[in-house]
C-alpha cells in the first residue's frame, strides 16, 4: 500500500477487467457477512427455509 | 516455594529458547523463542512426569518437577551457549503501518485483550477446559506423574466398562505446563498460555507475510481478531498453543537460508505440536514430510528427524502403549493388519458436531460467511472477503514467489481438510491453522489488487471492525456473568452450590450419562474451594447394586446433571434407596437450555459393595 508521489516515472499497472468483478464480489460477501450477523439474521434464515440458530446477534441472548 | 521453583523453570526455558535462537534476530526470534521454551519445558517436564511413573515416586508432586525442569534447562543452556558463535541473521525490519493497518490492528489488539480480561476476572471457563484440559492438569500435579490422569481411565478399561473422561489419554504437553502454572499461581493464571500464543501467532503470521513480499501489519491484525482466537484465549483450551508450534515450525523451516539446524528445529516444533494435540498429528506429520524433502540439500539424516519429531510426545505416547496398547489412544486405528484399540468415532460426538455448525455437510464451503463466534468457532469477515481471495489469486498468477512458504502453505492446507474429511472431524477449529496462515496472503493486497488496492484495504479494515463488534457482543454474556466462583459455576458449568460445597477430600462419581454438561463439572467439582477427587463415568440403565459395585472405591458423593427429556425416574432407578441417598435436587434454567441437576450420598451398605 504505498502512495504514488506525482513525480514517479512508471505508470501506475492497469487494473484488470476481471479484478473489478472479484471486488464487487467481495464487497456483496462482506455485506452478506454483516447482514448474517446483525439483528436480521433470523428472519433470513426463515427465508431461505433453515431453522434460526438459538441466539441472535445484538437483540436477544 | 512451589512459586519459586515454577518461576525458575519458567526463566530456564526461556533463557534456554533464547541461547538456540540467539542467530535469528527480530520478530521472527521471538516467535520461535516463545514456542521452543513451550516446547522444551513441556519435554522435560513429560519426561519427569514419565520417570515418575518407572519409578513409583511422585518426581512433579509439588517443587520437585519444575526444580528438576530448571536444572535441565539451565545446564542445556550452558551446553549451548558453549558452541561456537554463528553469524547473526539481518535484521528484517517491518515497515511502518499505514493509517487503516493501524485502525485493524488496534481494533484486533483491543477486542483480544478485552476478552483476556473479561476471562482473566472470571474462574476459568469452556467445556473442554473444564473437563478435561484443567483436571489433567490438576491431576498430573496432585498425583505426580504421567498416569496419575489415566489411572482411573485404566482401571476402567481394563473392566470393560464404557471409558469416561477419555480425553485425559491424550497427550498432556500443553496440560504440564500448564499444570505447573496452577499450582504454584492458582487457576487465575489459566488464561496466561493461550493468550500468549494468539499474541505469537498474530506475528509470525506477521513474519510470514513479510516473507511472502507483503505487509505485516493487517495480516497480523486479522489473527487477532479471528473471534475463534479471541475467545480462546481467555479460556484453558490448547488450539493456539498447538497453532503456534506449527506457525513456528514452518517460518522456521522454510527461510530461504534454513540450515541443518533450522530443519531439526523445524521437525521438534512439529513434533511439540502432535504433543500438544492428537488432533494435529497429520498436519505435524506433513510438517514432517516437509522437513525430510528440505533436508535434500542439507546434512540430515531421515532417522534423526523422525527422531527429534517423536521425542515430546514420546512419553505420552509411551504411557498410553503400556496402558491401552495405543499411543493414540482414545483414537481407534486400523492400518492393514495393525489394528490399535480405541473409542468408536460415535463415542466421541464429533460427527454429531457438525449439526451444530451446519444443518448438512454440503453447506460447509459457505458455512464463513454465516459462521457463529464462540471457542469453538469463529475465523471473522476478513478470512473470507480478503484472505481467501487473496490467496486464491495468489495461487492462480505468478504475482507471488512460490517459496517454501508457498509450498508449506499449500501442503497443510491440503492436509488439513484432508483430515477433517477422512476421519471425519467437522469443527471449525480445527482447520485453525491454514485459517491463519492464509491471512498472511493480505499483506499483499498492492501486489495481488494493482490499482484497486485501496478498495480492497477499506473493504479489509471493515471486516475486521464487524468481526469486532459481533464478537464484544458474544463476549457481553461472559462479561455480565457473576464473577463468586458458587455463582459463577452454577450458571456456566451446570454445578449447584450444593455439590461445590462439598467436603475437602471428598470422592465423587459425576455421572455423564443424561446430558453431556456435566463433562463441563469435573473442575468446578475438583476445586471449589479445597481439593476433591472426581471420577467420571456413565451407569444409566445399571441396577443400584451393579452401581454400587462400579463405583471407584471410597465414593461419597454422585453428581449429575439431566436434560430436560430425560425422565427423573431414570435417575432415580439407578440412584435409588437405601443404597443412595438423595441430598439434593433442582431445576435451572437458562437462556438456552433446562436441565436438572442431582446430588446423592453413597450409603455404608452401597460402599461395602465396591470390589476390593
């Protein structure tokens, strides 16, 4: 993670067309992370059909 | 005295840890230092443990152990510090964390030592420290040698009786260093070794990052803050301990200058991990295989690897081939004619284990996304937003050098799923270490993202703040549970103060048969207060007179615990009049479960049953 300064020669690398999908794809998995440990998690384990764990997150113990 | 003498072996350890690593330099020496000082006192002490047990004298009964400990270290030392000096390793200096690195490694670093905190003002907790991991501890101490565990254990296997507290067979390095701690500093101190090993883990993941042409800092922030590694290490469990010889042994092993002397290094810390836990004999033993492939280009034999990786086990290993003719025993193995007694893959739980992770098998390659957080599981949002990725693409382009890192990466990777596939172990935890070693795949986030390297950094950094604030507030229970020990036990280890109160001296059965909670009272029952000896074992089904000629001679008291379902008629049929006595019973509920908890008193009549 370094910063360019103005004066660098290289040009930075082009990103490839590809990396772009797998960062939106990371960005969909950490919101699905979230979504699966915040207060919303039993009403989407109803959704897809799986039984709610015995606690959840944030609300109830 | 005791305090004293625990201290000094504590400091020989360490000086002798610091004399073999004195060539290394920076975070990679304290690293290795820490996990060989593990590795070396828990050697010594095993082998007075198992000298004890030839010789009939209680050799780690009090002082004795750690003194004899400290003076082998000290004069191992000595040995070493004879040889003549090698040429010191350049400094690998780390680089200066950027803003966000510091974010996650602050918050990483926070929500880890609120949790040593939390557990440290707490008596010590967690199912398998309470049931095994600490009453071995106490008990290799207070019986002085290596079969003092497994003499009840023996008894019953040599009766044909179902085996109780079976894990007490397996090998107890990490249980006597630990044991020595508690006995000259009390069970406050519990929480010391592992906390210490997720702060070793998090920089060799640090280390091992640097070497793969990376960054430090975030790699190391992400073990951290792995909630699995936050909660255990509060808690007597050995996972980290186990982790942190296997980190220590690869960073040893795979330096692009390793030695002869860094491959047998390599080869003792993987053997101290299989000491450590039985669970990571096949990943210690791919460690093994690693060491014999770099040994090509250097001087060392085969039989002396195999050697060094053999010799801190050894007296485990030993004591459980006189004992159950198997050094893996509880594991029951059959290799072609060799068929090595043991327990049935039932008789553990751990296929049922995986319903309590995942509701079918199929669902295990997603089960991080939707992961729970406790001791038992828990690898937090970075594994899988960043670290998987990362290391995907690292082993699809050429981006990063495929070192012996790589390579060592790659084989306990493999190994480790193979393992938990083949015999078959579905608990998170288990896959702890290729979890943390993947990590180090995210201090290249510049090499493996070009140009989108700030999104990916955000992205990192958020990931490991949710992980923390889910896991304070999976840590809010433990922190607003009743520090009183009485108070503390009766909520988190299904023990009613009326069996903690029990006399000092007292003998008592804990019958597991109708819920597998009341594995989680052996400790509370051992120590609450003064010394008692607990038994462990299951007579549901059995008449009172067959009990009564089951139980270990001298037996007290009978305690346990049943769910729910279980009908109260079931226990008291095999608890009955006049040969038992009902002193207690009541009904608890938590936020999770019901459960009934008992207490009978042995009649004179019932004792007189017991064999001779």
């Amino acid at each position: 993670m370094s910063r360019r300064r103005p004066d660098d020669d290289a040009r930075p690398p082009a990103p490839r067309p590809w990396l772009r999908l797998l960062v939106v794809l990371q960005l969909l998995a950490l919101l699905g992370y979230v979504a699966l440990h915040s207060p919303l998690m039993p009403t989407i384990a109803r959704a897809v059909g799986v039984h709610p764990p015995d606690f959840c997150y944030f609300t109830c113990r | 005295m005791t305090a004293l003498a625990t201290l000094l072996a504590f400091a020989a350890a360490a000086a002798f840890a610091l004399a073999l690593t004195r060539y290394r330099s920076g975070v990679e020496r304290v690293v290795v230092s820490c996990v060989s000082a593990y590795v070396a006192l828990a050697t010594v002490l095993s082998v007075v443990g198992g000298a004890a047990s030839l010789t009939g004298s209680p050799l780690l009964h009090a002082a004795s152990g750690p003194l004899i400990a400290a003076g082998s270290l000290g004069l191992a030392t000595a040995l070493l510090l004879r040889r003549q000096p090698g040429q010191q390793a350049p400094r690998a200096r780390w680089c200066r964390p950027a803003a966000w690195e510091l974010v996650a490694l602050v918050t990483g670093g926070g929500v880890l030592l609120l949790s040593v905190v939390v557990h440290a003002i707490h008596p010590p907790a967690g199912f398998d420290a309470l049931s095994y991991h600490l009453p071995m501890a106490r008990s290799l101490y207070d019986g002085g040698s290596v079969t003092a565990p497994t003499h009840f254990l023996h008894q019953q296997w040599l009766a044909h009786q179902p085996v109780g507290n079976f894990p007490l067979a397996y090998p107890g390095a990490f249980e006597v260093v630990e044991g020595a701690l508690l006995h000259a500093f009390g069970d406050s101190t519990a929480w010391l070794l592992q906390a210490l090993a997720a702060v070793v883990i998090a920089g060799g993941v640090g280390v091992a990052a640097v070497r793969l042409g990376g960054r430090p800092w975030f790699p190391a922030a992400a073990a951290l803050a792995a909630p699995l590694v936050v909660f255990q290490s509060g808690e007597a469990y050995d996972d980290l301990i186990g982790v942190a010889c296997l980190v220590a042994a690869l960073l040893v092993l795979t330096r692009d200058d390793a030695g002869r002397s860094d491959v047998v290094l390599a080869a003792v810390l993987a053997g101290g991990a299989a000491a450590t836990k039985t669970v990571m004999l096949p990943v210690s033993v791919a460690v093994l295989a690693l060491c014999l492939l770099r040994r090509r280009d250097r001087p060392v034999t085969w039989p002396l690897l195999v050697l060094v990786f053999v010799v801190p086990a050894a007296v485990w290993w030993a004591r459980d081939i006189a004992l159950f003719h198997n050094p893996f025993f509880p594991v029951r193995l059959s290799l072609g004619p060799l068929h090595l007694p043991g327990l049935s893959q039932s008789a553990y739980g751990l296929a049922a284990q995986q319903r309590n992770f995942v509701p079918r098998a199929a669902a295990w390659p997603v089960y991080p996304v939707f992961e729970k957080y406790s001791d038992t599981t828990g690898y937090g949002a970075a594994f899988v937003v960043v670290a998987v990725p990362a290391a995907v693409l690292a082993s699809l382009t050429r981006v990063i050098r495929r070192s012996w890192w790589w390579r060592g990466w790659l084989v306990v990777t493999t190994v480790s799923l193979a393992a938990a596939i083949a015999f078959p172990l579905p608990t998170p935890r288990f896959q702890l270490l290729p979890v943390v070693l993947t990590f180090a795949f995210c201090g290249s986030l510049g090499q493996l993202w070009p140009g989108r390297e700030r999104v990916v950094a955000a992205v990192a950094v958020v990931a490991v703040v949710v992980t923390a604030v889910v896991t304070v507030d999976r840590l809010r229970s433990t922190i607003s549970a009743p520090v009183a020990r009485g108070e503390f036990y009766a909520a988190a280890a299904d023990v009613e103060p009326f069996a903690a109160g029990l006399p000092a001296g007292t003998r008592v059965w804990d019958d597991t048969s109708w819920s597998d909670y009341a594995f989680a009272a052996v400790y509370p029952l051992m120590t609450s207060g003064h010394r008692r000896f607990v038994f462990v074992g299951a007579l549901a089904g059995v008449a009172p007179t067959a009990a009564c000629r089951r139980l270990p001679r001298g037996t007290d008291d009978v305690y346990t615990v049943s769910e729910l379902n279980v009908q109260p008629a079931d226990v008291t049929a095999v608890y009955a009049e006049p040969l038992f006595h009902l002193v207690a019973t009541t009904q608890r509920t938590g936020p999770h479960r019901t459960q009934r908890r008992w207490l009978f008193a042995v009649s004179t009549q019932c004792r007189a049953l017991a064999p001779g």
